[in-house]
C-alpha cells in the first residue's frame, strides 16, 4: 500500500543564491511560499525534507561533462574574485548571475528533485512538491540561462529512468516561459513525453515548432484566461499523455502564468492550477500509482506566487 502523505523538499542553500539588488528571481519567493503554507495551515500537513546536494553523476544524465566542469569553475574563480575585493557577482548572460552560493544552491535544487524522486519510487510519499531555487527549464544541456543553471526536472526525468528503471516517464511544464533546456535535453527521447503551454512570443522566443515527436507544445497567445487554457489541456496533453501511460510525471511548477504576473500576459488563477493538478494527478492515479513530482519553477509577484503554490500543493496533498 502506497503512502498518501506529500513531501515538501527545499534547503537554506536555496535562499542564499540571489543575482542582485530588484532581480525578480529572489530568495523572498521561498519565503512567501513558506508563510503560505504556515498561515494556511497547510505546512504542518506535509512531510518536510531537507534535499542532499546532487552528485555530479546524476547531473551529467542531462548536462554535457564540461559545462558543468566550468560551472563549477566559475564558482572557484568568483570565490577568488571576492576574496581580492572584486564584484560579488559573475554574469553569465544579461539575466543571469552567479554569486559565491549559487552551485551549491543549483545542487540542492537538483538534488531535492532526486531525493524526492527516490521517496515517491520508494512509496515512502504519494508524490512531492520541490521549494527550490534556482529554477531549471531554461538550463540546456551546455548552457545556462533565463535564471536557470541545473535543468532540476530533467534530472530527476532521467534518474527515475536510469536509475529506477522506469520505461516512461512525463515531464509537465506550466511556466507561462517555454522550457527551452528541458526541450533541449529530451527531444528525441522515446521514454519520455514533455507536454506544456506557454506564452508566445515571449522569452526565450522558441517552442512554436517542436524539436522532436515526444514534445507536445501549446504556445498562446497573451492575454488567454484559465478556460481557454483547460480546453487546450483536454483536447491536446490529456489523449497523449493517458496514449504514452507514464510510469511517473514530473511538473515544471512555474506560476507566473498568473493574471498578476507582471513577467507575462497570461490569465490564469489558483482555481486553474488546482484544475491541472487535478488533471495530473488523474493520469497519475491511471498509470503510475500516483507517482508525481513537482519542482518550483517561475513566479514572481510574490502573494500570487504564495497563493498559487498553497493552491497546488493543497491538490497535490487531497487537502483541496
């Protein structure tokens, strides 16, 4: 008998990366979620975990050898920046920034993704929500960008694969941004099925034509509310996702899809993220025992974010 309790990973280390004074992608995003979940009650319901740093093994099932050599490197060469009285920070494209806590930040964030992974296949949790930052989709197999270093989801895709030996797997992304480095990295895969909606155009301007026959993309134009994007959903994840039947799911949990989101135009609002929750729970609960797990990604007005994550944990949890 499976375990029907949620887990809830994140880690300190994931709060004390941040990019620099106004970015949108900053430590306090964790912590309107946490005072979500204390004030709604809901925190005291779930089963709280710390993530392990991810071992350079499972991260190179996504990212090539090299890249995260320099990563790493980086990391080493900031170190040594601050110690001589240099900026604090090194730049690796316009929006995204490293400072001396950001590889061990991307490794518990990988890392939560694993462990998490590890507990539902183990049946020691029904399913698992990752609080964790950086976030991951835009991360590709070589390169960082869009905020996102370590591709989180796409790791734990492939460690439940290689590791656990699943045969299928689904990768689910609702960040109103397309997960480019999720597609990058499993386009072409027949174990895996990665389906999403996204805002287009809109950063990073790609998505329109699918880079392989496992990807199913929806992109949308701005301004298109819940309805339309739960018709979409019906019409067009739900026949392939229950044609592949996943052994598990993983979500790309981006909330800034939401009506007061100012990195987007999309229309969505908590009573739409508990609708696709629901939605993938149901193909969970028909193929792969329930098995979910459900990584941070995008959100960025802070209440919006707290509300949508409590709203989406709370159905993962069958608290709703």
């Amino acid at each position: 008998m499976r375990a029907h309790q949620t887990g809830y990973f994140s880690h300190p280390d994931c709060r004390r990366h941040e990019m620099g004074a106004g970015h949108p992608e900053c430590p306090q995003r964790l912590d309107a979620i946490d005072d979500r979940l204390l004030a709604s009650g809901l925190a005291t319901m779930l089963v709280h975990r710390e993530s392990p740093l991810a071992a350079r093994a499972d991260l190179e099932r996504a990212h090539a050898s090299l890249y995260l050599a320099d990563l790493q490197a980086q990391a080493l060469e900031l170190e040594a920046q601050i110690q001589a009285g240099g900026p604090d920070h090194i730049h690796l494209d316009a929006d995204t920034a490293m400072n001396r806590h950001t590889w061990a930040a991307a490794q518990r964030a990988a890392g939560a993704a694993i462990a998490a992974t590890d507990a539902v296949m183990a049946g020691e949790l029904a399913n698992a929500f990752c609080a964790v930052r950086p976030p991951g989709h835009h991360a590709c197999r070589d390169r960082a960008m869009g905020f996102c270093f370590i591709n989180n989801v796409a790791v734990a895709a492939r460690h439940a694969l290689d590791h656990h030996g699943l045969q299928r797997v689904a990768v689910v992304d609702f960040d109103v941004h397309h997960g480019n480095g999720t597609e990058d990295i499993l386009a072409g895969d027949p174990r895996v099925l990665m389906v999403g909606f996204f805002q287009h155009p809109l950063y990073p301007f790609s998505g329109e034509i699918p880079r392989g026959d496992n990807i199913v993309n929806l992109p949308v134009p701005a301004y298109t509310r819940g309805p339309q994007i739960r018709d979409l959903i019906e019409r067009e994840w739900m026949p392939r996702l229950d044609a592949f039947r996943p052994e598990m799911i993983f979500i790309s949990a981006g909330f800034d899809a939401h009506r007061d989101d100012d990195l987007g135009q999309l229309g969505l609002l908590e009573a739409d993220y508990v609708w696709i929750t629901r939605r993938l729970k149901d193909v969970a609960q028909r193929h792969a025992s329930g098995r979910i797990v459900s990584c941070l990604e995008g959100g960025y007005h802070l209440d919006a974010l707290g509300r949508s994550v409590e709203a989406h944990v709370r159905e993962l949890a069958d608290l709703s």
